[in-house]
C-alpha cells in the first residue's frame, strides 16, 4: 500500500500547480485525512523551493494555531529537501466552487448562511493577528454537498500583520485581490473583506465582477472600475445583497466594512428579511449566533464556545400559556429565553418575570437531574426558548461549561439579591 510518512493513501482529492492533495488514512488516530504534498519537482528547483516550503511551513504554523469550527484543523506537517506536505483535517463535501456558475446556484438563505459563517470564522483568525490573503471558493470547503457547514482552507499565503507583506511575495489569486493588494500596499482584514466580497458576488451570480484576459487587464479593473451590482445580472437578488456585496467591495477601504463583525451584521440582518425565507420556521444558525452573542450572560463566551452551543441546544417556539417547567417534576435540563416573556410562579403564585436572555431550570444540573422544580415557568406571551440537557453540557468544552458555571453563579447571586430585597421591603 502506497504510503505518504506513517499515512496510507487511499486516493488522489486533487491536483493544483504546485501540490497534489490525497485522501490519506491515520491508523494511529484510525481516521481519514486530507495530505497536501508539494511536486517533487518543485522541491528540485532551487529558486522556488524556499517559497514553497515558506508556504507549506505557514499553512502549518499558522492553521494549527487556529481552533475554531469553521476552519479547517492541521494535524501534522513534514518539511524536508525532499519531501514536503501538511496534513490536515479531512472535509468531504467539496468546495464553493461547485456553486459559482450558472445552473448550480446557491438558494439565498443558505448562501447567506455560508458566508455568515465564514465572516465569523475570518474575524477570529484576524483576532488572533491572522489575515488569510487568499479567500477564493476553491478554499472554503464544505462540510457535505448539501449543508451550510464550511470549513476555511489554505492559510499558505496568510501573513501575522500588515507589516509582512514587505518582506513576503505579493500572494493571493489576481481574480479575488483587493486594489490595495493588487497595488502590493499594506493590507490587513479589510483584504479579506474585499476578497469575501467577491467570493459572494459569483455565488449570486455565476461569474466573476471582473474577467481579464490577462492577470494585468484584471488588475487594472480591480483598481479603476465599479462592478455592476449582482442584481442586474440576475435580477431576483434582493437588494439587502447588492447592498452587502457592494459595501464589501468597496475600492476605498475607508467606505468599505471596517469590522468582520459589521459585515456579520448586515447578513444576519438581510437573514431575517421575509424576502429570503417567506416559509423558514426554524431559526438559521447565524441568526442563533447573532442572538446569543447579544446577551449580556454569554458575554464572557466565546466566538467558538457560541458555536458549541447553537449545536448542542435544542431551540423551539411556545404558545402563550405553554408550560416550560412545572413545579415539583424533575428536570435534568436549562433553558435561555431567547423571545417573548415567561412568568415564574410557585404554588400560584408570582415570584419573577423572565425577559429574553434570562437563564432558569438550571438548578436541575446540579442535582443531576433527580432533583423536583422549585417552581413552575410558563409563557404570558409567543415566545423562543433553547434548552440544553446536562448530557449535551456534559459534551461541550471544558471551558463552555466553566462559564456555563460561573453565569450560573451570576443568576443565583442576584436572585439571592432580590430575594433579600423584597424580606427587607417586607
């Protein structure tokens, strides 16, 4: 069996100018792998060679620091006179690419999903001091064909700061460059921002804002010319779209998104237009995220720990007068109101009004489920709950769950505070 180091191979993924990307198999992890080697021949010319191994070693070395969920995770990397390649994460559902041409069009609502979760993943590389420099469809991959899951890949050509484009060669694909990385000026996020841009424009359109017959016409339209909106060529795009792929492209970075998080933003905010999805019940996982990030109880969380949680709750709508939790039954579960008012009442009577972002219920955990409710919570209105179960708790991170804990602490102290308040009032 053909063998890339202790990996066997299974077969070849794909072939690009200067490396070759195999499906391999780790015995030892007893797991499937994505392997990226280097051509021999490359390793063989001595004027390109230092560029590609600086390349390899970047991906490795930048990407391993990376944990996030929505970027690809590098497991090992070997890089010799004569052998050179990184092993990564295996991501079986292909990449964007598959979507960017006429016929093979994203629907809108999980397009916009898509680049959501990129914005998100992007915006912590660049907290970690990363910008990619090279964002294009052929480096987003998909989790399967048919989800909104992705993963981003290819961090080869990614610099710390902007200070590095000084001392590194002008990377990226000529087609997806922003004006000021064309220029070879120093660029930082707002790079990226352009490059996601242009990655939207051709998954709503089919093709590309600017097309060259050579890498110098591109460059001179990227620098000097306004593309059409996407809408005037394919006129159902909603103008929530044009607006965000416009604001993105922007040649001036100044009048372009200044944050990933604005960027976010405005897609999450085109999610909820009805125009999108007239008949969507359950909520998109942006729009999930966007709500969580809002509350003030997990604001000590994460990006990635957010995440952890969008997968592992269970979120449902309540018609007034439902009956979340009753008093006397057991529970092993907790719940965030996320919409509407519930009310919380012992023996008949009312001790509490939740609004959204208020936690209850998770007492429950801390007798493992054996414990009776206290008390009972019911909606006085349409409301949106998530619960999670102290199993699916159990599953997340050790650090979701200690500031799980600590805002636990948080909601009984000021219970406890009012409590007090009201004996003294008494």
């Amino acid at each position: 069996m053909e063998r890339i180091g202790k990996y066997e191979i299974r077969r070849v993924l794909g072939e690009g100018a200067t490396s070759t990307v195999y499906l391999g198999y780790d015995p030892f992890a007893q797991s499937e792998v994505a392997i990226k080697r280097l051509h021999p021949e490359l390793l063989r010319i001595t004027d390109h060679t230092t560029l590609y191994h600086h390349l390899l070693l970047n991906e490795a070395a930048l990407a391993g620091k990376l944990q996030h969920p929505h970027i690809v995770q590098i497991h090992d990397a070997v890089i010799e006179d004569n052998d050179a390649y990184v092993v990564m994460e295996y991501v079986p559902g292909g990449t964007l690419e598959a979507f960017t041409r006429p016929g093979h069009l994203l629907p809108f609502e999980r397009l916009v999903e898509i680049v959501f979760k990129c914005t998100r993943a992007l915006d912590y590389a660049y907290l970690q001091g990363v910008t990619h420099r090279d964002i294009k469809p052929a480096n987003i991959l998909l989790v399967s064909p048919t989800g909104q899951d992705i993963k981003i890949s290819d961090f080869g050509a990614a610099i710390f700061t902007a200070s590095e484009t000084t001392q590194t060669p002008n990377l990226g694909s000529p087609a997806y460059m922003s004006p000021e990385q064309v220029r070879e000026q120093p660029i930082d996020h707002h790079t990226d921002i352009y490059s996601l841009g242009v990655v939207m424009y051709q998954l709503l359109t089919g093709q590309r804002p600017f097309e060259g017959s050579n890498n110098a016409s591109l460059a001179y339209q990227i620098v000097h010319h306004v593309p059409p909106p996407p809408s005037s060529l394919r006129p159902e795009v909603p103008p929530e779209l044009d607006a965000i792929v416009c604001k993105a492209m922007q040649r001036d970075v100044d009048q372009r998104y200044a944050t990933w998080m604005e960027f976010s933003h405005d897609l999450a905010q085109a999610y909820r237009n009805r125009k999108l999805a007239p008949d969507r019940v359950e909520l998109p996982e942006s729009e999930k995220f966007e709500r969580l990030r809002a509350f003030h109880f997990f604001r000590e969380f994460s990006d990635v720990e957010i995440w952890e949680i969008v997968r592992l709750s269970e979120w449902r709508s309540l018609e007034v007068g439902t009956v979340v939790m009753k008093e006397g039954e057991p529970g092993n579960y907790f719940c965030v109101l996320v919409d509407g008012r519930l009310r919380v009442l012992k023996q008949g009577h009312l001790l509490n009004t939740l609004s959204p972002g208020d936690c209850f219920g998770e007492m429950a955990l801390f007798t493992a489920g054996r414990g009776a409710r206290t008390s009972s919570v019911e909606a006085t209105s349409e409301a949106c709950i998530l619960t999670i179960r102290a199993p699916s708790l159990l599953r997340a991170s050790a650090v979701c769950q200690m500031h799980f804990y600590k805002g636990f602490l948080e909601v009984l102290a000021t219970r406890l505070s009012v409590a007090n308040s009201r004996i003294a009032n008494d």
